[in-house]
C-alpha cells in the first residue's frame, strides 16, 4: 500500500494534512503524540472518514474513497480501536457476519479463528461485550481475519490490557505475519512498537515528519524525547 499526501478532515477541522507511507510485507507502526491523526489514518484508508484529497493506492488500485465494503472486500482487515464489538450478537454471530468464503484451503474461517483463539471456542454463545478485555480484542482481531485479508489496519491493540495480555496480543501478531499477512498499526505502546515493526513512521498535526527503520528510530533517544517524549 502506498499513501501519498492524504488530506482529511472532521467537519472544518483539518485533521490529516499531507500524510505519506508505505506498508509492504511485514509490520510498519505509526507513531505520535494523541491527537495527531492516526486514528484518522486507519479510517481514511478504510473508507470510513474518507480523505478530502490525496491518494491511497492497494496493490496496484486506486482505492481513495471507496465504500469500506469494498475496500474490505479487496483484501484490507480493520481492527478498530476499542474494538466496535455488537453488544447483541454473539462471539459466533461476530464472526459468521463478516466471513468472506475464498475457496482456498488456508482460508480464515471461524474454525480457524477458534484455533487461534482457543479462548473464543468455548465462548462461542456468549455476547462478546460480555467477553474480558483480551478476548474482546481477539475476537475484533478474529472479525477481521474472517474477511480473508492480506493487510491488518490494527490500531491501538494493546489498550487498555493488562500486561500479560499485551504479550499475547504480540504473539498473535507475530503468527499473522508468518501466515503471510502485513500489518499497519498505530499503537502508543512504545515496547508493542519495537517488539513488531519493520518501519516507524511519526505523525505530528496530521503529517508525516519522519520514517525510518525501526531499530533506528528505538535506539535514538533524542528522536524518541523529540516525537513521543518517551
């Protein structure tokens, strides 16, 4: 995916102002203070907040603007921060709603989620608001994973979780990498970032001030009292 001077905005306020990146296999993290647009980011690529100019393009394909559907349907998973779970519905229901069948013997399907998530299986009949923490943000991660996709938008996975959680929901990233599938994640978890990205890149007011490797950026401290003031 390259994204390449993306402008957006909530009502009046200009939100993303001239936003650069590129996910190519493996995970790329953008980082930055709250309030500095990453959310808006994720939403703008999934079509959710769609950017007023700019252009997003997925293997190949222009996708600026189009319908979520679409863009999901093209092979890009959206974990949504707080996870966005249906209170009425069930962890069975999540996941039957948003199954994408492919034909292919490696397919995501809910049995295979299950297997990842061994915690979900015997919860299948429960409402997923009813879940703990870590399992509602498997099961927002299972959500997304039954739409087949080869892109993960994840985006602050670890909120919110106890620390023991937190390395589970590394583990799992680090699987869905090996199984072939990238990850763009916005995280404020500095230790998720390292334990995971490739590639950083810094938002600050909505642009991209800086990018490099990862190793680069987690060994600078200057650079990170600079951007994170971590």
């Amino acid at each position: 995916m390259v994204v390449t001077n993306l402008h957006a905005y909530y009502g009046k306020s200009h939100v993303l102002q001239g936003c650069n990146l590129t996910v190519e296999q493996g995970c790329v993290a953008v980082l930055g203070r709250n309030g500095m647009g990453k959310t808006t980011l994720l939403r703008s690529i999934m079509g959710l907040t769609p950017p007023r100019s700019g252009d997003i393009r997925w293997r190949g394909q222009e996708i600026t603007g189009k319908k979520p559907f679409v863009i999901s349907s093209m092979g890009i998973g959206y974990v949504p921060q707080g996870r966005r779970l249906f209170p009425s519905l069930s962890v069975e229901e999540h996941l039957m709603l948003t199954f994408r069948r492919t034909g292919s013997a490696d397919a995501w399907t809910p049995q295979r989620v299950y297997d990842l998530f061994p915690e979900l299986a015997n919860r299948r009949n429960l409402r997923g608001t009813r879940l703990s923490g870590g399992e509602q943000q498997m099961l927002a991660i299972g959500r997304a994973l039954v739409t087949n996709p080869f892109l993960i938008l994840l985006d602050e996975p670890s909120e919110g979780l106890a620390p023991v959680v937190i390395e589970r929901m590394v583990e799992i990233c680090r699987e869905l990498r090996k199984a072939g599938i990238s990850i763009l994640l916005v995280e404020q978890n500095i230790h998720v970032a390292a334990a995971l990205a490739e590639r950083i890149y810094i938002l600050v007011s909505g642009m991209t001030v800086y990018e490099s490797a990862a190793l680069i950026f987690l060994k600078d401290l200057e650079l990170r009292q600079k951007y994170l003031g971590v």
